[in-house]
C-alpha cells in the first residue's frame, strides 16, 4: 500500500519551518499501520533535517554553526551566479539532507519525543519550495 | 513482507557502537530475500553512520573531526541547558545520521567488506538509546 | 514488486561523476510507478550526494569545502595507513551520504529540474565502485 503527496511550503528566508504536522498527516491519510515515509526536497539549495523541536534556539546555533562550515560569499567560490549565499546554500543542502526516512508504526510517525522535521531554508530570500512524501507499508 | 523491531541500546558516552549484528537479526528473522533495512535512532543527540569496521582509530579520528566543527561548550551557542556537550551533541547529530537505509539481497545486508553500522553517541555520559529497525521488502 | 541491481563505476580519483542515468535506467526497468529507488555505495571513502547539476563549478566549490573540513594530511589523524587522503575520505564519506533515496511517481525519478545523483570518489586515486540500486513499490 503506497500513498505519495506533493506539498508546496514558501518559506520566509534562511532559517528552518517545522513540517512536521504536515507529514504526519499524509502518513494518517494512507492509512499505512507499518512501513516507512520518504520526505523528499527537490531543491539544491534547501534541505531536510530532524532535530530537537523544543527549544528554537537549537535551530538558531545550527544555522551559527553551518554559517561557520560554508560561509557566505567565500572567495575560494567560483559559483555566485545568485549572489554571496549561492554556494554556501548549495554546500549547507550537501552537509545536511536532501531526503529524510521516518519510520511508520501503529499508523503514526515514530519520532522520538523530542525529534520534529524540518525544512531548511538556506538561501538568504524568501523562497517557494516542494516537498514529496511517500509513504510505503501495510 | 514487514518486520519492525525496537532495540534499546547503553552507550559508555561519546563515542561509537558497532550495532551492524543487531540490524542483521532483525533483518534475518524477517524472512525478508530483497529489500532495504532501515535504522532510526529517536534522539537528537546521538546518530548513526556507517563506516570502516577494521580500525578503531577511524572513528576516533572521526570524533575528533567533529570535535572541531561542532565543539563543546562555544561561546557563540545560545542552548546550553544541559551542560557545554548539549548543542554540540545536536550539531553533531546533524551532521551525520539520525536514520540509515541499508539493502538486502538474498536475504543477507548488502555491506562492504568493510562496513559497519555504528551508533554515535554525542552526550559526555552515558545514555540509554532507541532504535527503530523497519525491513520491507519481499 | 521489487527490482535490486548492482552497478559498478571507474572514477578518475576525487571528484564527483553523475550516475543519474543509470539509477533512471534501473527505475524504468522495474516498472514501478509510485514508490522509492535507494542508491548505495558498498565503501567507506567514496559517497553519494544529490545537488545542482548545470554548474561543475558547484561541484568543484563543493570539494574545497570538505578539504577545509577534513583536510588531507591533517596531524590530529591517527589512522593513515593507505596515505594522506586515507582518513579524510572516510570523513567526507561520513559528512556526506553513504546512501540517497528518490521518490519514484508515474515510473520517473521526482527530482527536481537542477537535482542530479552524484558518486563522490573522495581518494585520490582511481577507483572502481560498486553501487546497488533497490527500487521498492507498485
């Protein structure tokens, strides 16, 4: 039993959106009791992560510490088409995910209780981006 | 074809834990001959990775790699609520895994020769940690 | 329906090749029309990531960031057995991804229009790298 959606979440700049609510609701929707679901960005320049949902100044250090990691406006970059956070964006998608796996049991999301999903927005302007989830199981 | 089982797993603290035989267990017990194995832990200050299985200093040198991107107690990190190891342990768990997907063929996991299934603990201390291991497959 | 194959691909040394053809090619074999296609690589020092595919520029600027990170060489490692980019591919390996998942919709690979699949040999030498390729759903 299978179930895929395409999401559309904009997002205000650099900084992290919980999305997690809207994945738990497409894992709901497909019924599925025990399996797996696939959240997928189809961005280079954002990303996915799980991390502590609690205190929002977790996501602020990590955005302190991925700035430290691919700085914008390097000048070892050769690729700033799109302005200084070109590169840096590109590079902070690689070091974190592109896709992340949830596993599904009792038909909901087995997170832990302090884990939510997130989406990554790396670049420095506001920006529209998609989202697939798929869901496989019984 | 599913099997999901829950481990639970004592780390001494930092440092890694070969968990590659309680994966292939569960895979085994499955019944499961083509599919993928996937590991998730539910915290957000430990993670899992999969590397060389041969030499230890491997992944004591990859400590001490992480150590210098993300590293305890910096003055630039506002969560610290839980001592100078709590935002580097969420760096670092971000930076690496919170869920690994591994094949299986002929029923057996499709590692290479040299690799393993490591659980990362991130916390100075000790800690009790979940696992959640999803086979699909056929 | 499940359908598993085994590639294997030369590299000229570090950088990155794109394999986004072969695993498209192992997802219009199978038949599969909804559903996931996993890729991994069956080594610790050489990984796969999925990022922008017009500019090799981003892929060049991509090494010199992991050079910064896990430098060749570095004085601190204390595994080097094979020579100096010994231990730091085992790093890029880790700061990267051993395996990628793409969500499968209409027997296609959703990736987004500038997303490709890219082996990332991390050695300095050429290599030969073995690659399976699982494609799970209806």
């Amino acid at each position: 039993m299978n179930r895929q959606s395409s999401l559309e979440f904009s997002t205000p700049g650099r900084g992290t959106s919980d999305i997690t609510d809207a994945v738990a609701r497409v894992v709901a929707e497909s019924g599925v009791q025990t399996g797996l679901v696939h959240v997928f960005v189809q961005h280079t320049s954002c990303s996915l992560t799980i991390t502590e949902n609690a205190d929002p100044d977790v996501r602020r250090d990590l955005d302190t510490i991925l700035g430290r990691l691919a700085p914008d406006g390097d000048p070892a970059y050769r690729h700033d088409l799109e302005g200084p956070d070109d590169m840096a964006a590109h590079a902070r998608s690689v070091l974190t995910d592109t896709g992340v796996t949830i596993p599904i049991g009792r038909g909901r999301l087995l997170l832990g209780t302090w884990q939510g999903i997130f989406l990554w927005e790396h670049r420095t302007d506001a920006q529209v981006r998609h989202v697939i989830v798929t869901v496989l199981g019984d």
